[in-house]
C-alpha cells in the first residue's frame, strides 16, 4: 500500500470529508426511527397534542435534510478522491510504460496494456468511490443501529446475531471463489481488446484479403469467451445476493413474529416494533454494503495485481549507472567490438554472433543480407533500443551504457522499417525531429526527402490531417515524411532501415544526393534489399545469419564475397537479365 499512498496523499482533505460526511448521514438514519417512534407511541397512542406530532415530524424533515446534505457532501468529496487518485495512477502507469525497452514491451500485448490503464485503473477508481461512501457508512450505521435495537429489546436483538454467522460464511465464499474468476476475466477482456485493436489498424489488409469472416469468428471467439468467464465470475454475486436478500427476509420476518407477540402480551409497544424493525433492515443492509465491498474487493484485488505487474517490471535499458551522462554525441563514430545479441536469452542461437565493425564519422555504410540476417537488430543496438549480451557498442568510443539516453537518443535519428506517422497534421508529425523549428527549416528538410512536392498538392499543404497511423498516405509517401521528421533532427547519426523500400529508383537517387549533399558530417547507415540502395557507399556490410560475412565497396565485394555476388546477381537477373548475361560472358 506504500505505493498507493502517493495517489491518497494529495487528495487526503476529501479522503478524510467524504466519510465524515456520511458518518452525518448514518447519525440521521439512526436517529428517525427513534423520531418515529416518538410519534406512534407518545403521540398517535399516548395522546399527545397534535403540536408534538407536527414537532416530531418538523425534527424528522430537518434530520432527512441534514441526511441529504451529508450523503451529497460525502458523494462530491468521494468522487473527488477516487477520480484524483486514478488520474494521477493512470498517469504513472503510462509514464512506466513509455519508459519500456522494446525488451519490456514483448512481454505485454498491445490490449493488455490498454486494458491495465483503462478498465483496471477505472476498477480501482470505482472500488475507492464505494469504499469512501460506505467503508464508515456500513460499520457505523450497524453499530449505531445494533446499540439502538438492544437498547429498545435485548431479547429480540438476539434474533439479529443469528444471521451474522451466514453472511459471514458468505463473505468468505466471495473471497475465495471470486478472485481468481476476476482474474481470468480481466486476461479475457485483454484478448478481446487485442483483437479488436489489431483489426481496426489493420482493416485495410483485412479488406484487402477478403478476410472479413475470418475477423469476424476470430472476434466472436474472443467475445464469446469473456462472455463465458464473465458470467461465470459473476455467479458469485448471483449466488451471494439472493442469499443476503433471503436472510434479511427471514431475519426481518423473525423480528416481525416474535415482535408481534411481544406487542399482542403488552411488554412492547407498536411504536418501538416500527423502530426496531427499521433498525433491523439497517443492520442488515449495513451487512449487505460490507458484502459488496468484498465481492467488488475480490475483483479489484485482481485489477490491482495486473496493474502490479507493471509497476514492479524491469527496466532492463536504463540510464541509472551511465558514468558520462552529460556527454553528448559529438562527431557520430560508431563500433561494434565482438558483440553477440539474442531477443529471447534463454535460446542457443545468437541473433548477432561476434560482430566487429568501426564506422567513421561522416561515413555512408550500405548494410545489406538477407531476410532474418540480422541487419535491423545491429542497428538497434547503437540508439540503445536493445542492449548486446556480449561485446561493446560505442559512440564516438565511448560505450553507449555511458551516455543518457536522452543524449544519445538525440545524437541519433532512426527510421524503422515500420514506418508510423500519428493523427495530427503533417506539420506536427515532421516537427517530432524538432519541435523548435520553423516553417521554412520543415520545408528545407522535406525536399531534400521529396516529400515537399507532394505535401504542397494537398488542399491544407504541411496542414493537412493525417489519418491515425498516416492512412491517407500512400506508403512512399509515409516513408519520405518520416524521413524528413529524420532529417530535421539533425543527427550525428542517420540509420534508414529498408526506409525507401516503397520509394521509386529515380526518387531514392534523388533521397541519396541530397543525403551526401546536405549531411555531410553525419554518419549515415543505409539498410537496403536493393544492392543499387548501396551502390554508392563508402562501404557495405555484409550480413549472413548473424555474421558479417564481408565489408567494402561494391568493386571489392564483386571480386572477394560470394555473398555479396550472389545477391547482386539475383536482383540483376531480375532487373537487366540481357546486361547480367553479358556481364557475366
């Protein structure tokens, strides 16, 4: 709970209002019957003057209005709190999580995390709403009624305390069973919110492949299912609340039967019998509040263990024991020395196996291999989105575990080979580079991406919406703006991986000039499948099943990496089968 009182503290004035508050409204609810009794018995049967029944009641609308002001007041100060508390929970739930290496966010679906920040902070938000408002409410309206109905007749009070041992054992059947039903029904609405969330951003492939049916049994699966977990969790307050009804019933019932008699013999009056029979239905519903404390806790206990597990996750990329945190990426050198890499560490294999290579500042590096060879995950390495399991990564030769990340994060601009643009206008998604800089530095750097010519004929230009994920954009044409968001950064380091793989030949060359020309001083490493992406550079890197089989230039590749020439003559056959044949005879 320690960690919880952060959210408490702020807010501890309405924390502390909203239950005084209703302890008010509890005071009125024990003291009407009284106030009604005092009626039937002094005033309807004791003869007294009308003026004392108008008193009586005058007594009872100023109580039921204090009543209202205290239950309102509690309400207002209760909804106050818990929102409060789950703003500045959500808040921090969501901070953790943009603080998690790619690593870190393997271990959860995308739906998961939805669920955890959305329905099981609102879980807690609504289980602290309810415990402000009847966590003192309950206990206090059955002690006050429990003394009240001894007071007025020890002996059927006793009928009371034979049904606290049922809600008892009921409270305890709500705590086992219920918890882990909870449990298993939160883990089915993150399967639900999984699917959904996958169809809706991936509906136009969906369309595409006429797999609308398919999306459509996938979701009923998953529908279906927390259907079933739910009803099956929420048998427990099927069975809990009859069996609560039932009892209040017989008690209230009981008090009724034995009360009459005791009416009928004359050793007690009907106005008392009214009283405690009022007394009787709050002790009872004081009860029935506790019971859905603890059926509302056993399914929040689950929410607060699955929000938990986030909180108490890792951090496995972390800046915390950096020795140079001031530094700052300065001239863009980067080196690999023996490093070895693997996604999942338990696994023999090595995604990366010994790499050794040293870039120069202002070097353009072409890296090229196969399909799963390992050239995203090499790349990765250097902004510190994973970290190597064996061997150094440096910058300007110094390990990148030494920089912040912040600082060396700036010092690099990196376009994944998922390319992702956010609902907002153009402007703003290219202003992510660099959120200082002005009209004409976001057009100087989205020509030399080519994107200018086409951002321009739009109707609203650098204005113009996006679509969430950039859907009104063709795929070129996503890829160039988020090279140009690249650009405006002004990196020392530039990693494009398979970045204009959607982009025409006399698009990219164009992409590639203004690179060389504008970028000089910045190290640039181009991930390609196309050889002629890499033609042109310093030198190429060649990447085979997580080993560099061969660096050099295209000339030198050609005469000394079979794989190399065996790339480069698979795209020619497929480019210029006529050239390739002559090339080779």
């Amino acid at each position: 709970m320690k960690r919880y009182w952060k959210y408490v503290k702020p807010y501890l004035p309405a924390f502390i209002i909203g239950p005084v508050l209703m302890i008010v409204e509890v005071i009125g609810e024990v003291v009407m019957p009284l106030l009604l009794s005092n009626i039937i018995d002094k005033g309807v049967n004791g003869g007294r003057s009308i003026s004392y029944i108008i008193m009586m009641g005058v007594a009872m609308v100023i109580t039921a209005f204090i009543m209202m002001a205290g239950g309102t007041g509690g309400a207002f100060f209760a909804i106050k709190a818990s929102s409060g508390f789950a703003n500045d929970l959500r808040k921090d739930l969501f901070n953790k999580i943009q603080k998690f290496s790619f690593a870190n966010i393997d271990r959860y679906s995308t739906g998961s995390l939805v669920t955890r920040l959305t329905n099981d902070v609102t879980m807690i938000q609504d289980m602290i709403q309810m415990m402000l408002r009847m966590a003192l409410r309950a206990p206090g309206m059955f002690i006050g009624a429990l003394i009240m109905a001894f007071s007025l007749n020890p002996k059927l009070a006793t009928v009371i305390m034979c049904i606290i041992p049922i809600l008892a054992f009921t409270i305890y059947c709500i705590i086992k069973t219920g918890f882990p039903r909870f449990e298993a029904m939160q883990k089915k609405l993150d399967a639900l919110n999984t699917a959904t969330q996958e169809n809706l951003t991936n509906i136009r492939v969906v369309k595409s492949f006429i797999r609308e049916k398919y999306e459509e049994e996938k979701f009923k699966r998953a529908n279906t299912d927390l259907k079933d977990s739910t009803i099956h969790a929420l048998k427990v307050v099927i069975f809990a609340i009859p069996v609560v009804t039932l009892a209040m019933n017989v008690t209230t019932l009981a008090v009724v039967w034995f009360g009459g008699r005791q009416v009928i013999a004359g050793s007690m009056t009907t106005g008392i019998l009214t009283a405690f029979v009022n007394y009787v239905v709050q002790i009872l519903m004081s009860l029935m509040m506790v019971s859905m404390i603890i059926l509302n806790s056993s399914r929040v206990l689950a929410s607060i263990k699955r929000i938990n597990e986030v909180f108490n996750t890792d951090i496995d990329l972390t800046d915390e024991h950096a020795s140079r945190k001031d530094l700052t990426v300065a001239h863009g050198k980067v080196e690999f020395r023996n490093v070895c890499f693997k996604y999942y560490k338990n696994n023999a294999k090595w995604v990366l196996e010994n790499i050794n290579l040293v870039i120069n500042p202002g070097e353009t590096v072409g890296i090229i291999g196969s399909t799963g060879s390992g050239k995203s995950s090499l790349v990765q390495l250097i902004p510190r989105l994973y970290d190597a399991d064996q061997g150094e990564v440096l910058v300007d030769d110094v390990n990148v575990k030494d920089y912040s990340l912040k600082n060396l994060r700036d010092g690099v601009g990196i376009v994944l080979q998922k390319n992702v643009l956010f609902s907002g206008t153009i402007k703003e998604n290219l202003k992510w580079g660099n959120e200082d800089a002005d009209d004409e530095l976001v057009c100087k750097f989205a020509e030399s991406a080519q994107a200018h010519g086409f951002i321009s004929s739009f109707k609203d230009g650098y204005e113009t919406e996006l679509g969430q994920g950039g859907t009104n954009v063709s795929g070129g044409q996503k890829q160039r703006l988020c090279i140009a968001r690249a650009l405006l950064k002004r990196p020392k380091i530039l990693i494009l991986d398979d970045s204009t793989s959607a982009v025409d030949t006399a698009t990219e060359a164009k992409i590639r000039e203004s690179l060389r020309n504008e970028l000089k001083n910045t190290t640039k490493i181009i991930i390609a499948q196309r050889i002629s992406s890499v033609i042109e550079a310093d030198k190429i890197v060649v990447i085979d099943d997580g080993k560099i089989t061969g660096i050099g230039t295209h000339e030198e590749l050609m005469r000394d990496c079979e794989a190399y020439k065996e790339i480069y003559y698979s795209q020619m056959d497929k480019e210029h089968p006529q050239m390739n044949k002559e090339v080779t005879a």
